[in-house]
C-alpha cells in the first residue's frame, strides 16, 4: 500500500510538532517544516523528514514543493499549522507587525494552498488542514490582530471547501480553542516588546498579559489534539469544520446566546478595561 505524502508548517512545537509524530506513527510519510531546522531536529532523528520553510517567503514555499513533488511525486495533505498571536492593544500595533501577523497567518498559507492545489487535482485529489482557531470565531480585546487573521483562515477555508471539491480536494479547518504549546509565552514576549509606558493601556498591562496566556488555561495537550485531528482526516467523510480543545464550544455558544452589550461587559471586565476612565 503506497503511503501518504503529509506536508505540515509550523513543526517546531505544539500542534505542528504532535502532528508530525503521529502522522509518521500512523504510516503516512511526513515532512515536517519550521523556519529554522535545528528546531525539529529531534523529528529528523524519528525518521521524519525535515525541511526548512518560511511560509512568509515565496521562495521557499516554490522549493520546499517542488522538492516533495520531485521526491515523493504527491502531496497527499497539506496541514497549515504555521502562525503566532500577535497580542497587543490594536492602538500599540504598527502596520508592519499587523502585516507580519497576516503574511504568516493568512497570506503564507493561501500561498501554500496555490502552490499545492494543481498536484493534488493531477493526482486525483487531496485534503487541505487549516488550522484556524475558535479566536476567529469570538474575538477578545488585546487579541483583534490575531482574531482577525484567523477569522480570515476561518473564512477563507468556507470558500476553498466549496470552491475545490469539485476537483476532489477536501478542505478542512480545525478551529482549536486551548492547547498546551508555547503560544503563551511567544505572546508574552509580543506584548513585553509592543507596549511602550505611554501605552493607554499600560495601567493595565496585567490584563494584556493575560490574553497572551489566556490559551494555556486548562489547554488540551497537544498529543491529543493531534490524535483526533489525524482519526478525523483519514475518515472517508471528515466534517468541514473541527472545534476541539479548551473553550472551543463554550465561546461561541456564549457569543451565540449572549447579547453583544452583555458580552462586552463579560469582557471588559474579565481584560480589565472597566479599570480604564474615559480620560486615562
């Protein structure tokens, strides 16, 4: 039985990392990407194979394809998983950050679809992942960039799932609420190097603080998140939409069932904004 060829970005920890592990332990032949290789190295040392790709370079994602293609003839699944939050008020947020933060998180992985879509059509269809997130679907204060470019992988998703099947290429995008990773932390420095003492937030850094770390409350081990994504997508009829961690279903009943004005409130005060005056 031929193998599945399995391409992932973002491999270097968390989601990315989980998946590469067990798509290889499941039989399907894995290259796992990060921007820098000495990042996966232990993956390389599974049996993994590794390739370095900035998703945010066109460049690299034209040779890191071609170099499958040449190698393996296929592309079976794509997983999009390569991102960060930016976490930040929007105010403290320069245009080239709020760029970076879609390149990587929306832009890159358009991209990647593109450069793999007419492989998969040749070969008689494939499956696209786009790991999405549930802070597309219900945005929180400090965290509008990233919501944002997710909510525009959430969307762009509905349209690519519509738009290629007819071709057989199955599009599916997992919208994770809490998984234990170093999103966290990463988000932490953002905002440590973001928010400057004039900041009209800096009061209340705390909060913004924790909206960076808001997803490692009670997260999903990221093992098993990849478990279930990888029993989904070898299914004959996966469902278009996967929400699968902390939170994922809570939020948007909330947002569902909640009015805005009430909401806001929930929110204002869980990110401390009730603390801020008019005049602050």
């Amino acid at each position: 039985m031929e193998h599945k060829v399995v391409l992932i970005t973002g491999c270097s920890s968390g989601i990315g990392k989980a998946l590469s592990i067990v798509f290889h332990e499941k039989g399907f032949r894995v290259i796992a990407t990060a921007r820098r290789l000495d990042s996966i190295g232990d993956l390389k040392s599974r049996g993994i194979v590794v390739d370095r790709l900035d998703v945010t370079s066109q460049n690299d994602i034209e040779r890191v394809v071609r170099t499958v293609l040449e190698r393996e003839q296929r592309i079976d699944i794509l997983v999009n998983n390569a991102g960060f939050g930016l976490i930040a008020p929007l105010l403290d947020i320069s245009i080239e950050e709020m760029r970076n933060q879609f390149f990587t998180n929306v832009f890159g992985p358009f991209q990647l679809i593109r450069a793999v879509a007419s492989a998969m059509r040749e070969n008689g269809g494939g499956t696209i992942i786009n790991i999405g997130s549930i802070s597309g679907v219900v945005t929180t204060p400090f965290a509008g960039a990233y919501c944002a470019s997710k909510a525009a992988m959430n969307f762009l998703s509905d349209a690519l799932r519509l738009e290629l099947e007819p071709f057989g290429i199955r599009v599916v995008c997992v919208q994770p609420g809490g998984v234990a990773s170093d999103f966290g932390n990463s988000s932490s420095a953002g905002v440590k190097r973001i928010m400057k003492p004039d900041s009209w937030y800096a009061s209340i850094k705390d909060f913004v603080d924790k909206r960076a770390q808001e997803s490692q409350s009670h997260p999903m081990p990221a093992e098993e998140l990849a478990q279930r994504i990888v029993s989904i997508v070898a299914s004959r009829n996966p469902p278009a939409i996967v929400r699968l961690g902390s939170k994922s279903f809570l939020l948007p009943f909330l947002r569902a069932v909640l009015p805005t004005k009430v909401l806001d409130a929930v929110f204002r005060k869980r990110f401390g904004l009730h603390k801020l005056s008019s005049t602050e």
